[in-house]
C-alpha cells in the first residue's frame, strides 16, 4: 500500500470524521461513484472469532471465507485498498447505516428487519444454525432446551430465531462466540445456539457436542451497505456474480467449508445444471 502524503492523509481523516459526526455517508460524486468513505479504499466492519467466516490469525489478521470472498469482489471492482476493523457483531450494522463503514462483512442474514437498518448486497452464503451443548448438560435436542439457559451472541439470526421459536428457554446475550463457549465450558449457561460451521470448530476444540442443526437457507448472508447507494449495490452484485460463475466462490466454499453441502445456486451456471 502506498503511503499517503500528509495534506491528503489529514484530508482524509477530517472527512472521515465529517462523516462520522453527521450521521450520514457519503454520497456518490464523479469522482466517488460509490460514495465510500475515501475514494478507492474500503473500509469493512467484521469479528474476528467467527471461524470460519471471518477471524484473526495468530498475527492479528483477518482471514476467512467471508474476507476472502469479499477482497476477491473488491479488487473486481477495481479497489485494491481493502481494511477490516473487528467490532462486536451487534455493532455492525448500526455503523454501516451512519456511514462510520463502507460495509459489514461476517455471514449476516438476510432480513426483513435488517433491511430496515441498512441495504445488501444479494446473497452468497447460506447454511445451518447448531445447538452446541456439553455431554452433561442435559440438552439433548430442541424440545429440551425449555427452561435451559442457551447462549447467543446478540443480534444475530440465532438471537432472533431463540427469541421466536424456543419461548420456554432462558437465553442469555453475549458479545461474540468466545465468550459465548466460555460460559457453556463453566457451567454458566447450558447451550449456545450459533452457526453450524463455527460449531464445528468448538465442538472439536472443546470436545462438545451438537444437539440440533436447524437448516437456515431463508437467510442468506450477503453485505451490508447503508441505503441508498445504488451504483455501488450494483458494482457488489456484479462481481459476486462474477466470482461465482468463474469457480471462485466454489474454490473458496471447498477450501474453507470441506466436506459441507455446497448450495448450488452459487455455482457456476454449467454446474447449476448438470445437478438438477
């Protein structure tokens, strides 16, 4: 990356701050078609413990499906200057919508009640939601999750989901998944309700085990951006479009979901067909 001169650096960063204190982002000119932040440059909210959609390796860098797939799209558009910042999942929309972030990227669903808050680009990832209990917890599966204390990380689909489908059950709010796992391993709740591939992780991790995988295809992930940005909804469709028709999105799905059922309408059109 290429280091910025003082004057535009400050320039940049008095922008940004404009746009933080006003509550609005920016809009689309001749030279920001896009309406970004700083012309040419992304800035992405994510997390960085839902493996394997988005994390930080041992170095402090996000890595994961979900950055991979989105850089691929960025550069696609012609934007190589891509910058993921870690918040808590809760956070990410509402700093998406006052234009403090181009886009919020982390495998989130697809909602109606989202949709009230920001805009998305079209969908590109779906899967599982997963119960994930101790041997001894006694949660053997959905129905005995009444009157269990089960842990979601707040304002994600599992939140939502608990909330309308297991009224009997005491759900406790965490920030993110770590913290979440944590209190399931000291007995503090007695399950957490998180996605299927993340659970995975834990489950070999800590040697838990699954008592539910609720198939969740109504919501597909896709990137949040605030409304009202149409050219740059278009350039993000585009090249998700792209990227799934030319085998990079399957490259990445192999690469980071091995052995997962792969959604075939993010296949290549030759592939959509020899499988139907």
């Amino acid at each position: 990356m290429k280091s910025q001169t003082l004057p535009h650096a400050l320039a940049a960063l008095l922008f940004a701050a404009v746009t933080l204190f006003s509550g609005a982002a920016p809009a689309a000119s001749h030279d920001n078609p896009y309406g970004l932040i700083e012309p040419g440059h992304l800035r992405v909210a994510s997390v960085g413990d839902a493996k394997p959609y988005t994390f930080t390796d041992a170095n402090g860098k996000f890595t994961g499906f979900d950055i991979e797939f989105f850089t691929d799209v960025a550069h696609r558009m012609g934007i190589q200057q891509v910058d993921f910042i870690g918040l808590d999942f809760a956070g990410i929309l509402p700093a998406v919508a006052n234009g403090q972030y181009d886009v919020g990227v982390s495998a989130i669903g697809i909602t109606p009640e989202r949709e009230k808050t920001v805009d998305f680009s079209s969908g590109y990832l779906a899967g599982y939601l997963t119960v994930l209990t101790r041997s001894d917890s006694g949660v053997k599966n959905v129905d005995s999750l009444a009157k269990h204390r089960l842990a979601v990380v707040q304002g994600t689909l599992q939140d939502n989901y608990a909330v309308a489908h297991f009224k009997q059950t005491d759900i406790v709010r965490f920030p993110d998944n770590n913290t979440a796992i944590a209190a399931l391993n000291n007995d503090t709740v007695d399950a957490v309700f998180l996605d299927y591939e993340s659970a995975k992780s834990y489950a070999d991790r800590y040697k838990l085990v699954h008592a539910a995988d609720i198939p969740s295809f109504d919501a597909p992930a896709g990137f949040a951006i605030a409304k009202d940005k149409p050219a740059f909804k278009a350039a993000l469709n585009k090249a998700i479009k792209a990227a799934m028709e030319d085998g990079t999105w399957k490259r990445l799905y192999i690469k980071w979901f091995p052995g997962s059922p792969m959604p075939k309408q993010y296949l290549p059109a030759a592939a959509q067909t020899s499988q139907s």
